[in-house]
C-alpha cells in the first residue's frame, strides 16, 4: 500500500512527464491529477498550488543532477575533475531527457519570485547545487595555473564549460529519433568535445 510519499512522488513524475510534453504553462492541476488517478482535490492536499509543486520538482531534479557530480568531485587533478563533470552531466540529460526538459529546455518555466526560492532552497545545500559545483572546479583549475589567460573567469569558464555540454545534450534529445540526419553517439562527441574544449583553454597556461 502506498503512502504519502509515494503519492507525492507520484504526483512530481507525472507533473514532469506533462510539463516536458505539454508545457508548463498549458498543464493544469487537473490534469496532473487525472495522470496520476486521483482527484484535483488530492492534489491539492500535497501541493499549494502549481508553482508550489513546480518549485519542489525543480529542487529535486537539480539536486539530483549535483548529486550526481559527487564522484567527479573526487577526481584530484582539477581540469580532469572538469571533464567528468562534463562527462556526467552529458550522461544525467541522456538518462533523464524529461527531467532535463524541465530544467533547461522549458521557456519561462519559472517566474522570478520561483527562481528566488529555487535558489534560496539550493544555496542551503551547495554540495548539491550543479552549477556551484562546476564553478567551483573551473576555479580550482585556474588558481592552480592550468588554464590561459582568456580563460581566468570562473563564471565564464562555467558557462562556456555549461552551454558546449547543453548544446550536446538538448540537441540528442530534439533530433536523434530524426531520420534525415546520421546521429552519432552522443558520448562519444561528448567526451571528444570536452577534451578538444579543455585543450584550448589550456593554451598559454602556466602550468598546462
């Protein structure tokens, strides 16, 4: 018998299953509980509102995403620690195309005042927070001399490192079911793109 928690989670994949497919602004509470079996009332015992639930389905997916970082985190020499990164980010979008929809391929998926609380939620817990996560190891890679001098930046660096991995991944999820174009292996572009990215920002480094 389920409980609770099982219902809610129930209710958060559902949600996300719709939002991904139908928009969020198009989903209705109604229809996220006709998804999950129950009535809109139920739902509603879970979840104030829309954006209620909107808001703990973004904080649980993203700090999934950085839980996922864990490992790479480990990773002692700071440019390979980038590349993992990478690596596991690249593999979280290709395993969980919806979760990612929702993340990052959702138009105005969140209002300001949400965005706020999203990011007040994940600075709570920064060893869980990706992007953190991420610039945290760009800056451990130029204090230690390994990149050049266009690349000094940590936020850039981030977001350079952030936008190739994204691009690789929201373009597998929109075209690899297409047939007019020869898709490759996802990975395997990914991890000859990381490593072709790095070698360039290494260009001119101290201690490349």
């Amino acid at each position: 018998m389920s409980g609770p928690a099982d219902t809610r989670t129930r209710i958060l994949d559902v949600a996300r299953e719709l939002f991904a497919t139908q928009g969020i602004e198009s989903t209705t509470m109604r229809a996220i509980a006709a998804g999950v079996g129950t009535s809109a009332p139920a739902i509603y015992h879970h979840f104030a509102d829309k954006d209620a639930l909107l808001r703990e389905l973004m904080v649980t997916d993203l700090r999934r995403l950085g839980a996922s970082f864990a490992r790479a985190m480990r990773v002692p020499d700071p440019v390979d620690r980038i590349r993992e990164i990478g690596m596991t980010y690249v593999r979280f979008g290709l395993d969980h195309p919806q979760h990612y929809r929702v993340l990052f391929m959702t138009p105005n998926a969140k209002s300001a005042a949400l965005e706020a609380e999203v990011a007040r939620d994940l600075e709570a817990t920064p060893e869980m927070d990706a992007y953190h996560l991420v610039v945290q190891a760009v800056t451990a890679a130029i204090e230690a001399g390994r990149f050049g001098p266009d690349y000094q930046d940590p936020e850039r660096v981030a977001q350079i490192c952030w936008g190739m991995a994204h691009g690789l991944v929201a373009l597998d999820i929109v075209f690899a079911k297409q047939t007019w174009i020869e898709w490759r292996d996802p990975l395997i572009s990914a991890e000859r793109s990381i490593r072709a990215m790095l070698r360039g920002m290494q260009e001119g480094a101290p201690n490349r």
